[in-house]
C-alpha cells in the first residue's frame, strides 16, 4: 500500500503499469539499471538499510507482477522477466599484476573486488524513457 512514509511511488506506478498489460494482453518492458553496489563501505549500517530497501521494492514489484499473471492464468506460459528486468553496470578487468594491490588490509572488502576484477560503472540518474505506444 502506497504511504506517506515513501514519497518514492516510481517502483509502485511501474509495477501497476505492467499490472495494466497484463490485464489487457499487451506486451511491456521495464529495464532498470541500479549501482552494482551502493557507495560506502559494504557492511556498513547505512549501505546495508539501501540495499534492504532495494531488496524489498524489488520484491514488492515482482510479487505484485507475479499475483497479476496467476490470477490472469499467464503464470508458466510468460515469464516474470518478460516485464521486469534489472541490471548492473559492471566491467571486469583482466588482471595483469603489474599495478598496485588495492589494500586490503584498511579495506578488507576490496580482496573480494580484487580476486573478483570486477568493478562498478557508476549509476546516477534521473531520466526516464517510456514509450508506451509500441
């Protein structure tokens, strides 16, 4: 249920969107692209509440989007996925050892990014495109 307490309704509109396809047969897509992890030390009480809440209207968009398709009879015949997707951007390195180690020792969650070699390509923004005539 909407609240007061989210002033973000975005997730929730693009959700009853799909919801509205669905209903009258329509083929649509949602592609949303999110940091590959918040800024901040990753156990941070902070970056832990962002990804919990990332977590959760996530879950909140696909559990809407998946009662829809059970109640219209299209579970199993459509994917979830064929209305809402999301991505992160990301590069991986190769590793060529001639560069300086990240150090792990003062940032001990770097040794993952490290052995990993994959790194984020920085999300921010505020646009949108919709074309919701094809």
């Amino acid at each position: 249920q909407p609240s007061k307490s989210c002033p973000n309704l975005i997730p929730l509109e693009l959700a009853m969107r799909i919801v509205k396809a669905i209903q009258n047969d329509e083929p649509f897509g949602v592609y949303v692209i999110l940091p590959l992890y918040p800024e901040g030390v990753p156990t941070d009480g902070a970056v832990q509440e962002i990804l919990y809440w990332q977590y959760k209207t996530i879950e909140m968009m696909y559990s809407r989007i998946q009662t829809e398709l059970v109640k219209s009879g299209k579970y199993g015949k459509v994917r979830l996925e064929d209305y809402l997707n999301f991505y992160c951007l990301g590069k991986r390195e190769v590793s060529d050892r001639k560069g300086q180690p990240f150090d792990v020792v003062t940032r001990p969650y770097q040794e993952a990014l490290n052995i990993s070699r994959r790194f984020a390509i920085y999300v921010h923004s505020k646009m949108m495109i919709v074309d919701d005539d094809y």
